[in-house]
C-alpha cells in the first residue's frame, strides 16, 4: 500500500512538474528543431480532432479553430514542411538562428495565430520564392514585430498570410470578395526601420482581381503596397475593353485591395468608333456577378459634360 501511495505522490509530483514546463516553455536553440516538430504535431492532432468536431455537427472552441481557419489554404504535406523547414534552418546563420528562436517565442508566448503551421509555411515560401535580399528584409521586419510592445496579433497573422501568398500564388491580397493577383514574379521588399514601415513594390506588370468568377485586370501598371495596411498604390495603367475599341489610360490610382474595385481620376479615355479625340475623366472598374452581368463596368465619366459623339445608333 505505501508502494502504490509513493507511486501515485511521483505521478502527482510529474504531472505538476509537466504543467509547470507547459506554461513556462521556451524555445531553445539547441534542441529548436526537436521542439518545432513535437509541436507541429501536436498542431496536426488538434486540427484533426477539429476536422472531427466539425463533421459530427460539433463547433470546436480551441485556439486551434482558429489557426486551422487561418491556415486552410496550405496545400502542403507535413512531411515536406518539416523537411523544407528543417533544411531552410540549417543554412541559416547562429544569428539568424537565435533571431528565429525569439520569433518562435514570441508567438508561443502570446499564443499568435496561425501557429508553428504558418511560420514554416511563410519562412519556406519567401526563403524559396524571393531574393535573398528579401528574405534578410523580411526576416528583419518580422523580428521587429516580435519585439513591439502591444504589436497587434491580427497584423502578424495577416503578414505572414499575405506575403506567403505572393511567395506561393502571386497573390497581393486575398478575401471572401477580392482576390488579387499579379503576373509578375518580380518583388521588392523595404523596411523603413525609423518609421517600422515594411512595402512591398512591384515593377511595371499586369496585376488582376477574381471575385466570384468575375475579373478585372489593369495592364502595363506598377505599385506599391503594406501588406498590413492593404492599400496598392498604382504608378501608371490602361484597361482595354469593347473588342480592344475602349481604352482607359491613368497615371496613378488607389486601391483597397479588400473591395474588388478602383477608381482612377484625371484618366484618358478612346474609343476608336465614337470618339475623334481622347476625353479626360474618371474611370472605375469593378469585379462583381451583377457588373459582368449587366455590363455595368467599366464606367468612364466625362470631365466635359458635352460630347459630340457619332454613330451610336443610326442616324444619331
């Protein structure tokens, strides 16, 4: 009897001692990559019994519900994350090791979403995808968001989802309403580290927005843009339209990259068949169901509010 009592005060004793580490735990440098995969499979057990939860009718009420919500358009296997991963920190340097040991940190500590799952899923993408310039900028900016005090989670989830996305997709920002894309590979990032500002540049390049099976696309443009504050600010632009007989051209325009719209003032606007000459005015597009169906965009409106236009119907 006093056997089984001693053995019942050591399971006692290990398990507060277990708790204890839990809530204390740290990642170490030595030991980072043994660390990273315990948890990253104690991620996969938790979104499994998710997906469980979820099929018998169940709303799951974890951290995990939320990670896994953030992280369902990773494609890839987990074998092949760890690996990647697992390689990608080999070639890093003790600094740069010791500086992913405190990113890690970080998010454990404040429990930021979406996880270990997102972190080796961005590391791989734009270690893999950009420059090593870009990586070293990134990396840096990251690591800036680790250590600001108060640092909105919601702005380190949406980092590490938007520019994985471009790593991966060539996606400048994605919603339930507005996808947006670039057809260019070529990026630059910069950190502004006195203004803790990080953009995103992109060169001369078609870049296009999908809502719903309807698109638009604005050629021969470039821009700039946050991927935290999600505003492309576009140097430069035309939109063809009309059997390539409308045109709009523009200097510079806005977007809220969540709406799949824009407008653009002080554009040109053609038209081979009605106009003789170019009209300067407002120019809008917008990707929607209704628009495509009801040819309501692109919609140009005229500075000059009298227009002699010819040959809209016959004899007018």
């Amino acid at each position: 009897m006093k056997i089984l009592q001693s053995f019942a005060l050591l399971a006692i004793v290990l398990l507060l001692s277990t708790n204890s580490l839990s809530a204390q735990f740290q990642f170490s440098d030595t030991i980072y990559m043994s660390q990273i995969k315990e948890l990253y499979a104690n991620e996969l057990r938790a979104y499994a019994d998710i997906r469980k939860q979820q099929a018998e009718g169940k709303t799951p009420s974890s951290l995990y519900a939320e990670d896994r919500a953030s992280n369902d358009d990773i494609k890839i296997p987990a074998d092949s994350l760890i690996m990647d991963f697992e390689l990608r920190y080999a070639t890093m340097s003790d600094e740069r090791r010791l500086q992913l040991v405190e990113i890690s940190n970080f998010m454990h500590k404040t429990h930021a979403k979406p996880g270990i799952q997102r972190l080796m899923y961005s590391v791989n993408g734009v270690a893999a995808n950009f420059s090593e310039g870009n990586f070293k900028v990134w990396f840096d900016y990251f690591l800036l968001l680790s250590k600001t005090k108060n640092v909105l989670l919601s702005d380190v989830d949406m980092f590490l989802k938007q520019t994985a996305g471009l790593a991966y997709r060539q996606q400048i920002y994605t919603s339930k309403v507005a996808n947006w894309y670039t057809k260019s590979k070529s990026v630059t990032f910069t950190f502004d580290k006195a203004a803790g500002v990080f953009q995103i540049s992109i060169p001369s390049t078609n870049i296009y927005c999908v809502n719903q099976g309807d698109t638009l696309e604005i050629q021969s443009t470039g821009g700039t843009y946050s991927p935290t504050e999600l505003k492309w600010k576009g140097n430069g632009g035309m939109v063809v339209w009309d059997k390539n007989m409308a045109s709009a051209k523009f200097k510079e325009y806005i977007v809220d990259l969540q709406t799949p719209e824009y407008t653009a003032k002080n554009a040109e606007f053609k038209h081979t068949k009605y106009l003789p000459a170019p009209v300067l005015g407002t120019f809008t597009d917008k990707a929607s169901p209704w628009a495509e169906k009801n040819d309501a965009y692109p919609d140009f409106l005229s500075q000059d509010k009298r227009l002699n236009i010819k040959g809209i119907s016959e004899n007018i």
